[in-house]
C-alpha cells in the first residue's frame, strides 16, 4: 500500500489564506460585540471565553492544514 501524499503547496497555501480570512472576520468589530455583554462562563466573561476559543480553533485548523496528508 503506498503512502498518502503531503498536499501540495499551492492547495495548503489556500487553505491557509482561507484560514486567516477566518480569523479577520472571528476577530472582527461585529462579532467581538456579540459577546461583549455581561455574563460569566464558568466565571470568565464571555468575551475571553470566545477569544481564546476562536484562538484555539484557529491553531487547531492550522495545525490540520499543516499536517493533512492528502488521500488520494
């Protein structure tokens, strides 16, 4: 059986840009709002929750990207 192949720069190259694309709108005015209102989760306002989730998101998918052998 042979072994997957890596995805070639160009494809990992969009998927990037598409990523960070990703992260201007998590990050932008309109969303950052939503969730800057009163309220706790867990004791840590809601704004920092969704911060540092969409963060860790971002790294997550990246890392997938990055390391994402491609199956055909």
């Amino acid at each position: 059986m042979s072994q997957p192949r890596p995805l070639h720069g160009e494809q990992r190259g969009q998927r990037l840009a598409a990523l960070y694309l990703l992260g201007c709108l998590l990050f932008n005015y309109p969303l950052l709002q939503l969730f800057a209102r009163d309220g706790a989760f867990f004791g840590v306002p809601l704004l920092y929750c969704y911060i540092f989730g969409a963060w860790a998101a971002l790294i997550g998918l990246m890392a997938l990207v990055v390391e994402r052998r491609d199956r055909s």
